[in-house]
C-alpha cells in the first residue's frame, strides 16, 4: 500500500503546477517510508490514513533538506544530497515547499490529528536546534541527549503512531509510546551506525558525527568510562577532523568497554517494551517494525 502514499505525495506535487518543483521532487530519492508504514500499519490503507502519511512524509523529507544543509551533508541515503548538486538555497526551497504544501493538506484532516502532527513539528524544529547547541562544546550530558534525539527524531515517530491510532479509534497513549520508543530506538541506532560502519557501509564518512561535535550516546557512555587522562584526550578530538589513528583509539577504547553493547542493549529495551506493548493489543504485526529498528544496517 506504500505505492498509493507515493501516488498520492505525487499527486500534491502536481497540484501546484509548477514543472520546477515537480522535476526537483523527482530527483529526491524516497527513503524507507518507516513513518508511512507505520501510519498505514496502524489505521488501515483508507484514504485519510493514506493522505495522513503522505502529509508526514513530506514534512519528514523537507526536514532531511533542510537538515543537509545545516550539518554541510553532501550524501543523502547513498546518493548525492540535493544541497550537494543544486546548492543550498534550492535544497531550502524545495523542502519550504514540501513542507507548505503537506500543512496545508494538514488542514483537511481532523482537527486532532492535525494537531498531534503540527505540535511533532514544532518539537522537530526545537530539536534540530538543540542539536546544533549542543554540538557546540562536549556534551557529556546523557538527558541532554535523549531529550534531543526525542524532540529531533522520535516526535515525529510518536505522533505519526498517535495520530493513526486516532484514525483507527484505537488507544492513542499506547501507541504514542510505542512510536516515541521507536523513534528514540531508531536514532541510537543510527548514532551507534555511524560509530560502527565503515564509511562505504555508511556512504558517508565514519565517526562523522563526532567530527561535527555530535556527542552521542556512545561517546557519552565512552566518556564516562575512560580515565582522566584518556577523557582529556577524546574531549581535544571533539568536532576536530580524525586521523585514523585516532579513530582506531576510539574504537579499541570503545571495544575495550563494551560501550557498542551497552548502547544496542538500551535501544532493545525500548523495541521491547514497545512490542510488549503491541503484543497486549493483539497488534502481532506491529512486531516486525518494531525489531527493523535494531536490526537495520543502514
Ligand atoms: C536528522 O538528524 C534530522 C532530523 C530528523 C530533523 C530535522 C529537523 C529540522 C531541520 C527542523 C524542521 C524543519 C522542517 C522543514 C519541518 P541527523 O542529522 O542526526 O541524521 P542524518 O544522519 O540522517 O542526517
Ligand atoms: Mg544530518
């Protein structure tokens, strides 16, 4: 049912009719679709859920632009990112137009629904912000962090699940958890990924998050591990350029303290309780998109 969300993307870029935006949307590649899925897993394939999720998703891909062009991402899902081939100003263009066109499509759905996604909006622009902030010296702040990765990632997440789950009259606290714990399992994931994976794996620069003064959970838990010695000296590589060198003693430190384990082990317990969650409501295939967040490559 995934191909009626891209028909239905598509056909609100059409309606703009304007063969610039439409040629630009075209050379965006599609992503997982994690939050269509979800939506269309939780509240059926009808057409307000199909609308819902196509919404979403184009909010979700106008954030990625702009994202690119906030943390200078020349590869976007393996490929070149948009900003990399046609400069920033029309990466910011095309996901003001994305995103304009998916809230005013917000306007013609319930009122509560529209409301849980613009408020995950609102927490996704405050995020992003936050990122940036804290990028800016070490943090070594772990509540920091997760409220970071929540506002900038997981809300989103949750109120794709809350507001399907309000489409469905199905109990909306239970699936919001389910989404924010997805949500935040996703985005340690990806942060533990850019650690672990090399960077043909990661189509983009290993430990590129570090260098960018992204402190994330590994490197928190890495911190709070070392001595005072090897504590001053991951604090002077913070956002600086790694030689491989250093990067080799980040990841024998980061073997030699499990930290790769320990960080994997917290984002089960999220997934798990979320499944346990979807198993009380008999929602057996929520299951699989709930294990897809831990057992992803990329
Ligand atoms: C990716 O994080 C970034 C996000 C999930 C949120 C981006 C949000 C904004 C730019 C603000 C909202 C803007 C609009 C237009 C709605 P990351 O950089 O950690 O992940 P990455 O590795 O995929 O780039
Ligand atoms: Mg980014």
């Amino acid at each position: 049912m995934l191909e009626a969300v891209e028909r239905k993307i598509s056909q609100y870029i059409e309606d703009l009719n304007d063969a610039d935006a439409i040629a630009l949307y075209t050379k965006l590649p599609h992503g997982k679709r994690l939050r269509a899925k979800l939506i269309l897993k939780i509240a059926g394939s009808s057409l307000v859920s199909i609308k819902t999720a196509a919404i979403v998703e184009m909010i979700h891909a106008a954030s990625l632009l702009h994202d690119d062009v906030i943390d200078d991402a020349f590869v976007r899902r393996g490929t070149a990112s948009l900003n990399a081939i046609y400069g920033n100003k029309t990466a910011i263009m095309l996901g003001d137009i994305l995103y304009s066109k998916g809230f005013y499509e917000l306007n013609n759905i319930d009122k509560e629904v529209s409301k849980v996604i613009s408020n995950a909006v609102v927490q996704l622009s405050l995020g992003e912000r936050n990122d940036v902030l804290l990028s800016e010296r070490f943090n070594s702040d772990k509540q920091k962090y997760l409220k970071m990765i929540y506002q900038k990632t997981a809300s989103l997440m949750e109120a794709s699940a809350e507001a399907a789950a309000l489409l469905a009259g199905k109990p909306r606290e239970t699936y919001r958890t389910y989404g924010r714990n997805l949500g935040i399992a996703f985005q340690m994931i990806d942060d533990l990924l850019d650690v672990i994976q090399t960077s043909e794996q990661l189509g983009k620069p290993a430990m590129h998050d570090y260098e960018e003064g992204k402190v994330t959970l590994p490197f928190i838990y890495l911190y709070e591990s070392l001595d005072q010695v090897e504590k001053l000296r991951l604090t002077s590589l913070h956002a600086q350029r790694l030689s491989s060198d250093d990067q080799q003693w980040i990841t024998i430190k980061m073997n030699e303290y499990g930290i790769v384990q320990k960080c994997f082990a917290e984002a089960k317990i999220l997934v798990e309780e979320a499944i346990s969650l979807m198993n009380e409501a008999g929602e057996n295939s929520l299951e699989n998109i709930a294990r897809s967040m831990i057992e992803r490559s990329f």
